[in-house]
C-alpha cells in the first residue's frame, strides 16, 4: 500500500480543513518546501497535493509555485489536484513536473474531456478524485466544487462513465480532518462494485491502527494529512506496516 503524506496549499502555506470547510481552516507551520524535504527524507516516494485556492476558483492557480517547489525534491513523485478543469490546467501541472494529475468537479460534470485525457496521457497519470458523503441508504453521493455542492449522483453513476480509470481516490468529508478513522464500509463496498478500480483512501486516518486496517482491506493507498501534522504517527511510521 503506498502512503501519500498530503499538503494542503492556501496562500502558499500548508493548511488543513475539518470536513472541508473552507471557514475551519487551520494553518501549520511548516512550510510546503520544507514538508515535502521532510517526507522525502522520512522515506516517502509519493505525496498528495492540493491547491486549495484552485479548488475554490475552479481553475489552477499554484502551478508555477508548485513546479519551484519540485525542482528542489526531484525525488519524490507529486500527484496534484484543486481546480483543474480545462487541458491547459493538466499540461501546466505537467509541465510544472507533476507525476499525475487529480481531477475531481471535472470527471463528474465533463467525462467525455476527462477520457480524452485518459486517452491522451495514460490511466497512470490520471486520478479520478471522487468526494463523498453517504446518504441515509449508506449510497455514497458525490461532493463537488471544493465540496461545496452535493450532487444527485452517485459514484457509481460517475464511474460507469470511465471504463479506462484506474485510480480513484475517494473521500467522505463527513471524516476528513475529524482523525476519528477513515470509511472503511465506503471503501469495502467500493471493492465489491469496481473491483477493477485502484482505490486511494483518503479522509479521517488518525492511528497507526487506521492504516493497518486499510492496508489488509487491500486499497493501493492512502492519503495522510492531518495524522501526521497533529503528531499522531510519522511518515516512516506508516511506511513501517
């Protein structure tokens, strides 16, 4: 299972969100060069970055940062999300040296662009970010624009439009930032209707105990944000299970 230390950018800084809440932000210290510095030396080859302003705007709008911040840790392997909606968003990720791309408000509302780049650039850079919240019949409903708006769809419905995907990266908001544990009955069910999807969980890991659950659930990885910024466990802890 590969683990993705996760930074969060607004304003330039590492941030946090509780159940994405653009209003309950918490900002930490740590600089985004010297977090990405931190993980690579803990032993961390890939992490997962948002920019949450983008996500916000609906466009890119940290690329040019993000790619100064990548020439100074070429060791690591960056996937990139937050407001990418257009072709030019992807190649300025790209071309800023972004390992793949994360595409959230976009696969639900263009598949048909968001296939092309499947097409175009492989499976293996494109990431579908599917955000959810389950609704009273345990129906895993998707969350778009920065989570801000809740759609009638499901992510079933959103991923019978990709039959090419290979990773999807989920989240329920109702755990992200909470550190109460992550959806492992989401990423069970996920399993048993897309088997062919490689699952990346993200949201609500707060124990080594979290990771260990996910990890002989048999997901491809996840994604670690606020864990290790609190100080629950670090990095090489998680890459320990």
């Amino acid at each position: 299972m590969v683990i993705y230390p996760a930074i969060d950018l607004r304003d330039g800084k590492c941030v946090r969100l509780y159940k994405g809440d653009f209003a309950q932000t918490k900002i930490y210290d740590e600089t985004p060069a010297n977090m990405l510095t931190e993980f690579a030396k803990s032993g961390a080859t890939w992490v997962h970055m948002v920019d949450l302003d983008g996500a916000k705007a609906g466009k890119v709008l940290q690329a040019e940062f993000i790619g100064q911040l990548l020439k100074n840790n070429t060791q690591l392997k960056i996937e990139v999300g937050g407001g990418i909606r257009t072709t030019s968003d992807v190649e300025a990720l790209f071309g800023a040296g972004v390992s793949r791309v994360v595409v959230g408000s976009i696969s639900v509302s263009n598949p048909t662009l968001v296939n092309e780049w499947i097409d175009k650039y492989g499976a293996d850079k494109i990431v579908l970010a599917l955000d959810c919240s389950l609704d009273s019949n345990n129906i895993p409903k998707i969350r778009t624009h920065g989570w801000q708006e809740e759609s009638t769809l499901s992510i079933y419905d959103v991923l019978a439009n990709y039959p090419k995907a290979k990773y999807v990266l989920c989240t329920d908001i109702a755990v992200d930032g909470t550190l109460e544990g992550p959806s492992i009955n989401l990423y069970q069910q996920m399993q048993e209707r897309c088997p062919q999807i490689e699952i990346i969980a993200s949201g609500g890991v707060g124990t080594l105990a979290d990771v260990t659950t996910l990890k002989k659930l048999g997901v491809h990885g996840v994604v670690i944000g606020k864990a290790i910024y609190e100080g629950k466990f670090t990095v090489s802890e998680a890459l320990g299970i």
